[in-house]
C-alpha cells in the first residue's frame, strides 16, 4: 500500500510539473506572437528580416516576427510624382536649345524581384525622398531623348516624345525595381522664341487658306442662290396650281365627309347615351358594393385596433408600474443609505468639532497664562526702571542744586570783592568787542552816495566822526552804569600820567589813586 501511495504521489508531481511546464510554454508563445505580431497596410510592404536568408515580404496581410532575431523594415508601394525639368537648355536634333516640363507618375513593382531591388534602394524612406533620387535620373533620361528629335517633332507629336522616354527611363528604373505608369509632357520652350516664329507661319499659311476658301464659297453660294431663286419662282408658280386643285376638291370632299360625318354622329350621340347610362348604373352598384366593402373592412380593422390599444395600455400601465416600483425602491434605499451617510458625517464633524474646541481652549489657556506671565515681567521691570531712573533723577537734582548753590555763592563772594578797578577793566576788556559791534553796521553796507553838507565839511569825514561819539556816549552809560569814569582811565595814556606817573580812579563809594613814580 505504501509503495501504491508513493507511485501516485510521484505521478501526480509529475503531471503537475508537466502542466506548469506546459502553460509556461503557451504563455510565453502568446508573449512572443503579441510582441511580433506586425499588419501591412496595402500601401506598404513590411519586410521581415535576421533568420531567413530570404526575407519575408508582407503587403496588405499580417505576420509575427521573433523579438530580438528579427526586424521589420517598412517600403513605400504607393504612386509617387515626379517633377522632370531641363534646368538648363537642350539642343534638339536640329541644335535648337529647349527647355520642357514633364511630370512622371512612378511607383515600386509589386512583383517579390522588384520589391527586392527596391529594397535595397528606398528601404525605410519617405515618397518625397524616393522622387528626389529618381529625379536626376528621369531628367538624364529626357535630356537624351531630346537630342534625337526636332524640335517641330517635340511640338507636334508629344505623345511620341513621351513615349520614347518611357521607353528609355524603364531601363534604368527597372534595375531599381521602380514601376513607370505615365509621363506626360507638360510645357516646351525655347531660348529664341522659335516655336512662335513656326506659329506665326501656321497662322499666316490658314489665315491665306481660309481667305481663298471663303472667296470661293462666296462665289459658289451667290450661283447657288441664283439658281435656288430660279427653281423657287418655277416651284411656287406649280405649287400654287397645284393648291388651287387640291384645294376645289377638298372643299368637294369635305361637304361629302361632312354629311356621312353627321350621319354618324347622330347614331354615336344615341348610341353614347345609352351606353353611357349603362356605365353609371355599373358604377353605382359598384361604388355601392366598394362603400359597403370599406365600412366592413373599416369595422373589422377598428376592433382590432381597440385590442392591440388595450394591450399596448396593459403593458405600458404595467411597466410603469413596475417602473415606478423599481424607482420607489432605488429611492428608498438611496435615501436610507444618504441618511446614514449624514448620520455618520454629523457624528464625526461632532467628534472634530469637539475635539477642535477642546484644543482650542487648552491653547487659549495656555496662551492667557503666558500672557499673564509677560504682562507681570513687564511691569516687574517698568517698576524697576522707573524707581531707578526716579533715583538717579533725584541724585542728579540734588547734585546740581548743591553745585549751583555753591556756584552762586562764589559767584556772590567774587562780586563782594570786585571794586572799581576791576569793574573798570572788565569794561575795557569788553571795548573792543563793543567797537566791533558798533562798527558791524557799517560793514553791511555794499554802496553810499556821500554829499557834501554846506558847512565847510564833506560827507565822508562826518561818517567817520560819528565813530567817536558813539564811543563817548557807550563810555557815558557804562558810567553812569558802573560808576566809573572812563575818561579818567582814558587819560592814563596821556603825557601827564606818563610823566607825573599819577592816574586818579574815582566812581561811586571808590577812590583808586596809582602812584608809579617810584616803580
């Protein structure tokens, strides 16, 4: 029994593997076809190429490629133009330069050879590319073509020409695997303005042939005429005759005809009314039987039209109701599950809410306890820095007060001492300055006109006397201000008080007497 169980265990792990195996193999063939599978359009050939020595050609049909060992190379099969012009002049064969216009339609060969050469040529490349190799070619090829013809031959018989460079450009397109359905000749000129010159000629050599024609067909319609007028009179004298017999025994005829004709349509007349009262009977009885017909027909399609209505009602009652049913149960259940919806979103922005508030009020707490603490710090330090500064303000008015005091008192003292004399030079020491204030005025003025004052003296000398006056009389108010005279002190340096070396000081309460005779 082991030994059974051990075979089926090995045969099972076997199929097993082998099954693994087996859908790996299928999928990576569905990989490997999904990633090659190329479609030609039938415009194109796809050429698939890396293992065969001859590759596949596909146009108009799809097929796989190996990823990584195969390629696809893409060739244009459509019609193509090309543009052929002379760019330079070309002697014909009677050495006449010309230029012509072709256009040639041109496409690659379907056949697998001419594919192959294509290939090989214009693989991978765009209409446009393709002409523009061509082109060179093709011109070669009508260039030559023109040296073999004249040029009234290039005019004349373009098809020909055409045809002849067909002929020539095949051979070399061929090796190239290219195809020339058409080409056409569109324009020829020449240098020299030959091909009007030869129009000209043609025009004058008809323009000289239509003259002699017409002069002749002139002639041989004026005999024409003549003989046409001739035969005419002869024609319409017979003729006339000829009506005037004709017309004597019509007018017999007609009065026979005539009689026999009225004959019989009496008898038709009577025949017709009786036939004709037949006919209604007929259709009477028939336009009874169709109207009897139609109210039947009428009847019976009416019925059927109210059973089809009364179904056609059934259904749509039924499957509006049934609609309607469908709809309320939809909009039951939309609304049962919006409202649980609203219910679980009141909830949780409840929930948020309160959570938000709760945050919030710890941040407010927070925020008043701090501010709180700012605002004592605050004011702790403006009540420092105003007692401080109240202090110092204090010191330093006390201390400028006990300055000032003592200032004043020796100011006081200082003044106690001073006397006269020192009065007096402080006066003299401030002469100067004064002088200088004095004269200041005069030092503004920038021009004056001076005139004479008819006394014997001049306007200029009475300027400058006005400078000792006004010293005088500053000197009689610092005076009678100070109670010092000036003069006196003045006089000490005239030639008696250097001689007798006495100056006498005297104002108000002081008397200074200076002796220098022994110094």
């Amino acid at each position: 029994m082991w030994h059974i169980k051990c075979s089926e265990r090995m045969m099972n792990m076997l199929f097993d593997t082998t099954t693994i195996l087996i859908a790996a193999v299928v999928v990576i063939a569905i990989i490997v076809i999904a990633a090659g599978y190329v479609k030609a359009p039938p415009d194109r050939a796809f050429i698939i190429s890396g293992i065969r020595r001859k590759p596949r050609i596909l146009i108009g049909r799809a097929g796989v490629k190996l990823p990584f060992f195969e390629r696809v190379d893409k060739l244009y099969l459509g019609q193509m133009t090309v543009d052929i012009k002379t760019e330079q002049s070309v002697p014909t064969n009677d050495f006449i330069n010309v230029n012509v216009d072709a256009v040639a339609k041109v496409r690659i060969g379907t056949t697998p050879e001419a594919i192959q050469l294509a290939a090989k040529n214009f693989l991978n490349k765009d209409p446009e590319m393709i002409t523009m190799d061509l082109q060179d070619s093709l011109q070669g090829n009508m260039r030559e073509i023109i040296g073999t013809l004249a040029l009234k031959t290039i005019n004349t018989d373009r098809d020909s020409f055409s045809d002849q460079v067909m002929e020539k450009a095949s051979k070399d397109m061929n090796k190239l695997g290219i195809e020339i359905l058409s080409c056409n000749i569109q324009n020829v000129t020449d240098e020299n303005g030959l091909i009007s010159d030869l129009g000209m000629d043609n025009t004058a050599k008809i323009k000289k042939d239509a003259a002699i024609a017409k002069a002749q067909a002139d002639r041989d319609v004026a005999i024409a005429k003549a003989e046409a007028d001739k035969a005419a009179n002869d024609a319409r004298v017979l003729a006339q005759t000829e009506i005037a017999e004709k017309n004597n025994a019509l007018a017999i005829k007609q009065a026979e005809l005539k009689k026999e004709a009225d004959t019989a349509s009496a008898v038709a007349d009577a025949a017709y009314e009786i036939q004709q009262q037949e006919q209604q009977k007929s259709i009477q009885t028939a336009t009874v039987n169709a109207q009897i017909a139609k109210a039947e027909r009428e009847a019976e399609l009416k019925q059927k039209e109210v059973v089809v209505k009364q179904q056609q009602l059934a259904a749509e009652i039924e499957k509006q109701a049934d609609a309607e049913k469908y709809q309320a149960e939809k909009k039951a259940e939309a609304e049962l599950v919006q409202r649980q919806k609203k219910a679980e979103a009141a909830k949780y922005e409840q929930e948020r809410e309160a959570d938000a508030k709760k945050a919030q009020a710890e941040a407010q707490k927070f925020a008043a306890e701090q501010e709180a603490a700012g605002i004592k710090a605050k004011y702790d330090a403006e009540a420092a820095g105003i007692a401080a500064k109240g202090k110092a303000e204090a010191e330093a008015i006390k201390a400028k007060g006990i300055a000032e005091a003592e200032a004043m008192e020796k100011k006081a003292e200082a003044y106690k001492k001073y006397n006269g004399a020192a009065m007096a030079e402080m006066m003299i020491k401030i002469m100067p300055q004064m002088a200088a204030e004095i004269a200041k005025p005069l030092s503004q003025i920038d021009k004056i006109n001076i005139y004479g004052t008819g006394d014997g003296t001049n306007g200029a000398s009475q300027i400058s006397g006005n400078m000792p006056i006004v010293m005088k009389q500053v000197f009689d108010t610092m005076s009678e201000a100070t109670g010092v005279d000036f003069t006196e002190i003045m006089k000490a340096g005239t030639y008696d008080a250097k001689v007798n070396k006495n100056i006498n000081l005297s104002g108000d309460g002081v008397s200074v007497n200076i002796d220098k005779t022994n110094k």
